[in-house]
C-alpha cells in the first residue's frame, strides 16, 4: 500500500517550503497565514520538522493549540498521511482520544502501533490494540511493545499470546473475558458504582479507574487495600491521572521513602510546580543533570535544576 501524500495546496507550499522566506514561514507556524481545516494540521506537521528551531518550536506549540475537533476529523481521515498520524502519536501521546482514532485509521502504520503499546497507561487503548486480532499476530513486534508495558494485564497478555511467567499473575485473577470486557462495563457505570470498584477492584480496575476526573473515584483507588507499590510508581509517572491522586502520593510517608516515586513526579508535567520544586532537593546529581537538559518539564524545574547543579559543583571546588 503506498503512503497517502499530505494534502496542500500549491499556495501553501510555497509558504511552507524551505526555501520561501523565513517570516513566511513564521507566519504560517504561527496560524496566521489563511490555512485552515486539516490543511492546517499537515501544514503545521510539515513546519515541525523545518530546520530551523524557531519555526519548528512554533509549529509544535500551534499544534498543540488546535481544537480536539479539527485534529479528530484529521485523523480519522482516509486520507491520512502515515508520518502525520505518527507524530500526532508521539506529540499527543497524552490524549487518549486522539490515540484512539489513530489506532483506528487503516493509514497508521505497525511502528505507530508499537509505539502506542509500549508507551501507553490507557488500559482501554491497550485493548483495542488486542482487540486487531490478525494485525497482532502477523506482527510480533506489537506483543513485544506491549508486553514491555507496565499497563497491560497478564490476561491481556495471555489474549494476543504472549506466555506470562509464573508469578506475574495477579493473586486474585478475574476470568478472561471478564477482565477484557471490564473498560467497557466500566464506561456504563454511574458514579458509586465507580467508587466501589475504585475501593474493591484489582489491578486492571484500579488501572482504569486511577483516571477518572472524579476525585472521589481516583482517590478510592489509592486507599484500594490491595494497591502494590509497583502500581503506585506507574501512577506516580502517569500523565493521564490528576492532581488528587499526586496529593495522595505525597501524602503517604511510605511511598514517598521511594526515591524512583520522588523522581517520577519531579519529571512528570502533570504535578503542580510548587511540587516538583519541592522534591528537587532530594534527587540525585545525574538525574538533575538530566532534568536540567528535558523538554519534558517545565522551564521553571529545569532551570531550578541546573542551579542546584551549579550549587553542587561550586561546593565541590
């Protein structure tokens, strides 16, 4: 199947081009050259990649800007360019919606998919990966992603055919289809019934659930009795969980005598700025090396970062 071209017009072309004048270029980056609908989207895709670091900077933050509507309707389009479905994958990895439709082009090529299922804490993203019965078995590559992934349970592993090693299972597991089928019972249930789950569910429930925007529901799945550490460290990374469920990390002594934890929420975006600040006298020289040189976090933590460097280093002299 040969690659679906990104759609421009010849007008925009000429904007975009590499060679067309650098306030031109800016301009379109910027979202104020008269390009609109899913040109826009794979004018700004093109803009990502220009070489110079100011337009491509700027196209990455108009991207980001787009309503979920217009970048929706791109995605889901037959006509879907395979690269521009790939960087939305990456440059949204966050956004569960967007991913979903990616999944479901016929365009999105395998290395797109793997690099969902390895990357993703969306139990129902993972699913709908298994659920592609015949792509998962014709490419090996996409078990070996997702079997990488903390997020995916061993029935859900057992489901696309990777042997999960004594141990890995779950004490208690839930029957097979019962647990494939949980995302999507999960959606149909009212609020207490969320918080029953939240309080009684195992893990893939707890997975699911850690997500809700209710903070009733995704506090009641860090009180969960049977809630592991391992899980408190995958959440304590997540970028799809809200600020109840980092308030009730930090608020718990045990877990935060875990420097991977301490160091999951100084790198993850997500936690409130004052907090990472915070803990970013308890992290260790090579990861503040680290932090100092990541996009990955706000420039207030980096640059906090390398002052506590600098603080280090003079010490030593």
């Amino acid at each position: 199947m040969s690659k679906a071209k990104l759609k421009l017009s010849k007008t925009t072309v000429e904007c975009i081009h590499p060679d067309s004048p650098k306030d031109i270029r800016l301009m379109a980056a910027e979202g104020r050259l008269p390009i609109e609908g899913e040109e826009q989207v794979a004018a700004l895709y093109y803009l990502a990649n220009d070489k110079d670091p100011e337009i491509k900077e700027l196209a990455h933050k108009s991207l980001s800007a787009l309503p979920e509507e217009l970048l929706s309707t791109a995605i889901s389009s037959p006509e879907a360019n395979p690269d521009l479905l790939h960087y939305l994958s990456r440059h949204f990895s966050n956004n569960s919606t967007l991913l979903g439709l990616i999944l479901k082009n016929a365009n999105t090529e395998i290395k797109t998919i793997e690099s969902i299922a390895a990357s993703t804490d969306d139990a129902g993203l993972l699913e709908l990966i298994a659920e592609d019965g015949e792509r998962v078995k014709s490419n090996p590559g996409i078990v070996e992603a997702m079997s990488s992934n903390k997020a995916a349970s061993s029935s859900l592993l057992k489901k696309i055919g990777y042997i999960v090693e004594p141990g890995e299972e779950e004490a208690e597991p839930v029957e097979e289809e019962e647990e494939a089928s949980l995302y999507k019972q999960i959606l149909d249930m009212g609020v207490s019934q969320k918080i029953k789950l939240a309080i009684t569910g195992n893990k893939e429930a707890r997975t699911i659930l850690v997500k809700e925007p209710n903070r009733l529901i995704c506090g009641n799945v860090m009180k969960n009795p049977r809630i592991t550490e391992s899980e408190v460290d995958l959440f304590s990374a997540s970028k799809s969980v809200g600020e109840e469920v980092f308030r009730l990390i930090l608020a718990n002594r045990d877990w935060m005598k875990k420097y991977q934890i301490k160091l999951n929420l100084v790198s993850n975006p997500r936690v409130p700025i004052p907090v990472a600040m915070n803990l970013l006298n308890h992290i260790r020289k090579k990861d503040l090396e680290l932090l100092a040189k990541s996009r990955n976090v706000s420039k207030t933590v980096s640059n906090l970062a390398a002052r506590l460097l600098s603080s280090m280093n003079k010490k030593k002299k």
